[in-house]
C-alpha cells in the first residue's frame, strides 16, 4: 500500500512511517517542520519506498498531487500541545481546520481513505470513566484558548464524517489518548519527556496544581500498530475509535514512578496552572478510554505499561542528551 502521512516528520508520524516501511509499504511524508523535525526521519531517507516533502498541509495543489499517487492518508499534520495552544489559538484553529478541510477535499477527488487523527480532547472537561465513542462533549467557554483546540478536532471529525455520509468517502477517526515515547518533545508541555527530562538533568520534577489530575499513558509503537490495521479494517470505515491505554495513573504517581525508576533524589515540585499557563486555566481531571471499539475490530490491546514506557523514553533521552 502507498500512504501519504501528513506530519509525517513528527513524534507520531515518524513511528507510523517506520513500522509501514518495516511492513513493506511505500510512504511520502508531507511535513511542514514547524514541529517535527528532519532529525526524527533522518533514518528513513535511504529507504528507496520513502519520499519526504517539505510543505504545507494548506497548499492545495501540493496536497492533491501527493493523495493521488496514494491509496490512503493518514492525516496527522496538526498544532500540538496545551502550551503551543494557548499561546498561539489563530494558528491552531487555522492548522486544524482548514489544514483537514484541504486534505478532506483532496481525497474526494480521489476517492482516497483517510484516517484523520482526534484527540480525546473533544471530550472536554467530562468526567465519566471511562470515556466512549458516542459520550458528549463537555468544552469550557470561548474565553479559554485551551477549548479552541478540543472544537477545532470536533469540526474536523464533523467533517470528515460529513463527507463520509455525502458520497461514501471511506473515512476513520482516530481518537489518541496521551501518546508517548521516544522523539516525542517536552517543549509543548507533554508530560511525559519533560518529567523524564527533568530527572535526568537532576532538575525538580514539575507537578502542576496538585497532582491529581488522571491520564492514560500509550506507547507511540502501540498506537502505531493500532493505525496499521485501521488502515486495513472495512469495519472501522465511517466510524470513530478510541486509541488510548485504559489503565489510569495521577500525575502525581506518574512524577513518583519517574523519580523511582529514573533518579531517587529527584525532588518534586507543585506549580500552580496560573504560573504555567496564566490566568483562568482550565485543565481535564480525569480522561480514561473506553478501548472497547478498538478491541472488538482491530483487536487492540495494549500492552506496554507506564514503566516500561518511561524506561524506553530515558533510554531515547539519554542518548539525546548526550548528543546535544
Ligand atoms: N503536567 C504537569 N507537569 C508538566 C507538564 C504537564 O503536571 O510539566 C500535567 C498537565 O497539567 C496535565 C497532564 O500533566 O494535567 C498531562 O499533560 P500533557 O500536556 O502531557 O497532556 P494533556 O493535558 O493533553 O492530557
């Protein structure tokens, strides 16, 4: 199979293109550098299936010479991070919209599949556990930037599902749950490679608020995998799907296990949201999936746990560190 990742230089896009080489498929990476880098496919390059374009998701012209040569996209290009968001709202709604609305319409043409990735941050500030498919969406006022994010992936899965219904485009919406692992930055925020930065470089591990805030940690090869057989599941067509590990961890206990296994003198420190993210933050208490779709079509089913999880990131950090 030929597929077009759109950020395809990023955390996740590098890992999908990878594991579809590995898999014998050809892969153009259409990347616009803006946050994923040369360095995360530089190991892909002289692998004669892979092509990398340098370009924007919003060249249209650009977009539906690289769909057609493809027999599906998987569209990833998009803003990440809480901190990138809020800092800069114009460019995420832009990105996020109007970047799905030129691949959605480019696809069309063709009558190319497209996998379009979602957040769990459409679920917004609801705090039902576990989260399903088909649960309301629950978004704080226009006021906090943080919401512009979780509506402008509702309007790309509105879309892509529109279309589906007008013409039978074959479309599947991928909800991600908090993936992690290595190439994945903490310079938007994440979690994950800044606590295991943190200990790394014996600086305090930064707990925000109290700690009590819930996520599920999934591994990116994990969630890869998940995509792969996507691409291949007729069932999955027209449907959206949660991709995310279903066992919860606090912050708070993800800082603990992270000191434990990484530096046991690591010190940890609580800062409120206001110092991180100004005034009025609003974060998500609890956001646990429910895999049960995922499971019954693609036989999803996790199995990397946090551990493991934050020991292969340090292995990927150290080197990093060393390197920089
Ligand atoms: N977080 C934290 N310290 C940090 C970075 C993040 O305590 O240095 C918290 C953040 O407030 C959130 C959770 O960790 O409650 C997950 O944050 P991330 O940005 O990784 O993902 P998301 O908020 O999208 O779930």
């Amino acid at each position: 199979m030929r597929v077009l990742i759109t950020g395809g230089a990023g955390f996740i896009g590098s890992h999908l293109a990878e594991i579809l080489l590995q898999n014998d498929h050809s892969v153009i990476c259409l990347d616009n550098l803006s946050t994923g880098s040369e360095e995360n496919i530089k190991h892909l390059r002289q692998n004669p299936r892979f092509r990398f374009v340098e370009g924007d998701i919003f060249n249209a012209a650009v977009v539906e010479h690289l769909v057609r040569e493809v027999d599906a996209v998987v569209h990833l290009a998009a803003a990440v991070g809480v901190k990138l968001i809020i800092e800069d709202p114009v460019s995420t709604i832009e990105t996020n919209i109007h970047g799905t609305q030129t691949i959605l319409s480019a696809a069309s043409k063709h009558n190319t599949k497209v996998l379009i990735a979602s957040s769990s941050e459409v679920y917004g500030k609801l705090e039902k556990i576990p989260l399903s498919e088909e649960d309301d969406m629950l978004f704080g006022p226009t006021v906090h930037a943080r919401w512009c994010y979780a509506c402008s992936k509702a309007v790309d899965e509105f879309l892509a599902l529109a279309h589906h219904k007008r013409t039978g485009l074959p479309v599947v919406i991928m909800r991600f749950f908090n993936i992690v692992g290595p190439r994945q930055t903490g310079r938007y925020g994440m979690v994950v490679p800044r606590f295991v930065e943190q200990a790394l470089t014996n600086r305090p591990i930064t707990v925000y608020s109290d700690g009590s805030q819930v996520r599920c940690f999934l591994y990116v090869r994990e969630a890869v995998d998940a995509v792969m057989r996507l691409l291949y599941e007729e069932k999955a067509v027209g449907e959206v799907i949660n991709i995310g590990h279903p066992e919860p961890i606090t912050i708070l206990q993800l800082a603990q296990t992270v000191r434990k296994l990484l530096n046991p003198d690591a010190e940890i420190t609580f800062i409120p949201y206001e110092q991180v993210y100004g005034k009025g933050f609003e974060d998500i208490k609890k956001r646990v999936p429910s895999i049960e779709k995922a499971s019954r079509l693609i036989g999803f089913s996790p199995k990397v746990g946090i551990e493991e999880i934050i020991k292969i990131t340090a292995d990927w950090m150290k080197k990093k560190i060393v390197s920089s």
